[in-house]
C-alpha cells in the first residue's frame, strides 16, 4: 500500500543520504580523558575534550563532519542545539567505536574498596557504603513519589550493578514464589489487602493485611468480575515483628494496584500498627482502596534480605545484598549510583537538526538520558540505554530516525515518539526502525509502555518489544503504521489491557497495523480485583481509525 512504500522510501533516502555525506565529511575527536577544548580536534592525539565543543566546530565548517568518538565514559552533561546543527546535505555525525565503548553517563561509580561487610536482618551478607565519603551531595538522593495513573514521578537515586538496575529493599520479595516462572525478569509478588477503612474519594483510608473481613460467605462477590469463582490464593501475611519494623522505618512506601489490576500508585503510610494502615492523605492512591488489592512494601532497610537487593538512607549509607551466588561483591567497577537528576541531560537536543549519534551507550540517570526535543532530521543508530529511571529515549518533531538502538530497564516508558500536525494531516515522518526494547516499566508498571506514540504519520517497523507488565505499545493519532513489530512476554502483571492498546477516540483515521507478530500475551501473576483477561491488540473504549488483517497479525 502507499503508506508502506512511502516508508519504505523515506528510510531508504535518510541512509542513502547519510553514506554520501560520509565519504566526503569533515573529520573531527573527542577525548573525554586526554583531549582539551584548546587542541585543533582534528586528530586523536589533538582530540578535544567534549562533545558540545566538537559540535561547534563542526557546524561552523558549514560541511557533513564526522566526530570520533573515544571509548571512554562521558561523564558532562551534553546539551546541543541550533548552533550545533547541521544542514540538509551536511549532516554532523558524532560515532563511537564499532566495538562499544563510548559512553554517556549520568552516574557515579561505587568501587568496591567503598564498602564495608557488615550484618543484616538477613542473616548477614550485607555490605555498606558510606556515600557522604563519595561526595555525594544527600540532599540529591530523590525519593520515591506518588503519580498519576501512566506517570513517572520521582527522583530517587537508584543502584546498578553490572548495568542491571538492582530492587529496593521490599516485602514481600521478587520472584519468590510458584507464581513466577523462570525466564521473566521483574514478576512481583504481593500481599493483598484483607480489611479497609473509609470510602476514599478525599476521605481517609487504611486497610489491613492481616486482619480479614473477607471469607467469602458469598461467593459471587469473592473477587469483583468472577460471579462463580472464588479469588486465587491470597499473598503473604507480614508478622507482627514486621509490622513494629515498618513503623520505624524512615522512608517507608506502599506499592499497589488499589482499585483496579490495571492502575498502580505509590503511598506512603501515615500510621502503621499492629493490624492496621493508615494511608498519607499527602499520597492518596490513584484509585480508592479495596479488598483484596495487591500491595507490596518497598524502600525498608528492615526488609534488606534477599540477593540483589539495596537500600539507601537519608544519612547516605548503602546497604546492599550483591545478587551473586556466593554472596561476594560483582568485580570491581561493577556497581555505580544513578546520580543525574530527573530534570537533567545525559544527551538533550533541543530544536537540533541534521544530527546523527552512532554507536553509543547512554543510561545512569533518574530521568530521560537521551532527549530530541522538536528536532528535525536527528538520528539515533545503534545507541544502547540502560540504568534510567524516566523514559529511554524521548523523541518529538519531524524527520527523526531511530534505528537499531536498545532500551532496557526503564523505569518508566522505553521509548516515547511524537510528531505532525493533526488539524492539518501533516505528517512527522518519524521512523522507529529495528529497535529491542524489554524490562521496561521497572518503577511506574501500567501505562508506561515499551513505544509510546502521538502525532501524524510516523512508522514502527520490525521492532521487538518485549517482557512488560502492562502495554507494549500505547498511544493516539493519525495515519500511522505498524508493521512487522515482535510482541512478546506482555500484560503480565495486569488485567483489562492490550499489548498494542488504545482507546477513546472517534476522530482518528488512518493507522495500519498489518504483519505484526504477538507471541505470550497473557496474566501471569495473579489479579484479584478484576478477571485475567488481555488482548493482543485492544481498541478499547469505542476507538475508531484503525484498519488491520487480522490473518496477517499473527498470535501465538
């Protein structure tokens, strides 16, 4: 059909104008660790020492250049703009090694010599660092925040170690039960909620975990959309040991799905007795509270008791359990703090244009790493992502290609993508071409899918998308296709949701979705407020504009 050849034709002309330019460009280094902004640039052993700076000069030669990159870790924040840009026919491309090795980071490092073997509530396998001697500034260490159903509030620092984002101290602990299969990283496992108090809706509440008024006389109303069939098992009961624990804990924060098994939210608690929570009306939950919903505990030095989990105090010190087997630290240079903030660049390009990133890596901040604010024809290629706490990559404005890039372990959204004028049909031309996105919705777990799109004609071609609590892709707007996309591992933690989900709208038009593949598309952990019910492709709420085959999107 046209809109694919379009496509087709569109990407062909951005690469086959990229490898000309490239024959012919301009030459320029970058060495974060022995180049100066002082030298020429135009050798390795004259490299400068930023990239912001490299950018500059190639611009002002008004030419296509190539900026080398070292493998090195870039540790400046990079801002670039419109003095930084290139032009049509003369494309500034900044490449990393075809290896690795250059790297953008918003982290600090945390070696091992920093830590200190000490003991634990379990049993002992617990090491602490002193993050003040680091010089890390403790009124910068974030906290955990309520959001919006789909939003990604917060700031709190978090903890890699070998590029893997490790859990925060929590009850009950991850993948501890029959409920979690092999092979699916992130399951959760649960408490559920056995008593409340108050209607919510601006009025206090407070539930139990372990006093019930629940036992199920009636059996249609066990769990609400089951009429004839009673609730799965319930999760475990904290004792009172545990109770008296998190009364004292500093930072305490509740996680749960407390109305619907589609809509998480944190809280925090206001009083914690011996069967009874109250909830912060500070921190209300998105939706009121019920019985029988999943909540779990996070952020509690008290529950710092299972491999591969931290927890960080507001005095600075680092509890951590190494994930290894053996209990012993990861190798040296293994673990590192998320120290960029939520609001802060690791690579943000505002209003740039005819810029390409090549072969880098980029992660260890709390927000978004790699930002492409209202950019015109910038392209990201083999960029990896990792360690971030916000959305992976973020990309608005028109003619923008990512390619081949990596997005693992957001804590958020993986990838975000808008563009075009819906009043007047015009389309972006984004391309989202080749891309592996998995683990993502870490912090925020329903509405923060893997692509989050908007805007007007923009392709999502032969993407994987995989290993997700809720949605892979979720989004609205007009004359835009899907096809040859790999969905797999989705909706697991959730019900009522779709891998590629949208909804409420009737003035949409035009999206294609065709040749898709959607493997395991299913409710793994249990759900209690609602039936485990998702789709491979939801057109929820009356949505209009969408025209697909289903024998061509295909579902295993």
């Amino acid at each position: 059909m046209m809109l694919k050849f379009a496509a087709t034709l569109q990407l062909a002309t951005l690469l086959g104008a990229g490898a000309a330019a490239a024959s012919a460009a301009q030459q320029f280094y970058v060495d974060p660790l022995h180049g100066s902004d002082t030298n020429s640039g135009k050798s390795p052993s004259s490299a400068f020492a930023t990239i912001p700076h490299a950018a500059l000069a190639a611009a002002a030669t008004k030419a296509a250049a190539t900026v080398h990159l070292a493998a090195a870790v870039y540790r400046q924040p990079v801002s670039l703009g419109p003095p930084h840009s290139g032009r049509a026919g003369a494309v500034i491309t900044f490449r990393g090694p075809s290896g690795g090795g250059a790297v953008l980071s918003g982290g600090l490092a945390v070696p091992n010599s920093s830590f200190k073997a000490s003991g634990g509530s379990g049993g002992g396998g617990v090491f602490v660092a002193d993050l003040a001697k680091l010089g890390v500034n403790l009124s910068d260490l974030g906290s955990l925040a309520p959001s919006a159903l789909g939003g990604c509030a917060g700031d709190k620092v978090e903890l890699v170690e070998s590029g893997v984002v490790l859990d925060l101290a929590r009850w009950p602990n991850k993948n501890a039960s029959k409920h979690s299969p092999a092979g699916y990283p992130g399951f959760n496992n649960w408490a559920n909620i056995r008593q409340v108090w108050g209607s919510g809706g601006g009025s206090p509440q407070a539930f139990s975990l372990s006093r019930s008024n629940t036992s199920c006389a009636h059996p249609p109303y066990c769990c609400p959309g089951r009429p004839n069939a009673l609730c799965p098992t319930f999760g475990p009961v904290p004792s009172a040991k545990q109770l008296q624990a998190w009364a004292k804990e500093e930072d305490l924060w509740l996680h749960g799905y407390w109305s619907n098994d589609w809509g998480d939210s944190y809280v925090t608690p206001s009083k914690i007795s011996a069967d009874r929570i109250d909830i912060d009306q500070a921190t209300p939950p998105c939706y009121p509270v019920l019985n029988h919903a999943r909540v779990m505990v996070v952020n509690a030095l008290s529950e710092l008791d299972s491999p591969g989990e931290y927890y960080i105090s507001k005095a600075g010190k680092l509890s951590l359990i190494p994930s290894s087997k053996t209990g012993a630290l990861a190798p040296d240079g293994s673990y590192a703090l998320t120290m960029r903030g939520s609001s802060e660049c690791v690579l943000c390009l505002d209003s740039a244009s005819y810029i390409t990133f090549e072969n880098i890596g980029a992660g260890f901040s709390r927000g978004t790493p790699v930002g492409c604010k209202d950019c015109e024809s910038v392209s990201f290629v083999n960029v990896s992502v990792s360690a971030t706490g916000g959305v992976g990559i973020a990309v608005s404005g028109s003619n923008n290609l990512v390619e081949n890039c990596t997005i693992r372990g957001s804590g958020c959204r993986g990838m975000t993508v808008s563009g075009g004028d819906a009043k007047t049909l015009k389309p972006a031309n984004n391309m989202v071409v080749g891309n592996l996105i998995e683990d993502f919705a870490r912090i925020h777990r329903t509405y923060n899918p893997g692509i989050s799109w908007s805007g007007v004609g923009s392709v999502f071609s032969q993407n994987t998308v995989r290993r997700g609590p809720h949605a892979a892709i979720l989004g609205s707007g007009l004359n835009t296709l899907f096809e040859h996309n790999t969905i797999e591992n989705m909706a697991y933690e959730v019900d009522d949701a779709g891998a590629f989900y949208t909804g409420r709208s009737w003035v949409e038009r035009g999206n294609v979705l065709q040749h898709n593949t959607f493997r395991s598309i299913r409710t793994r952990v249990p759900v209690f407020l609602g039936a485990p019910s998702v789709q491979a492709i939801y057109l929820d709420d009356q949505m209009s504009g969408y025209i697909r085959i289903p024998a061509v999107n295909s579902l295993k």
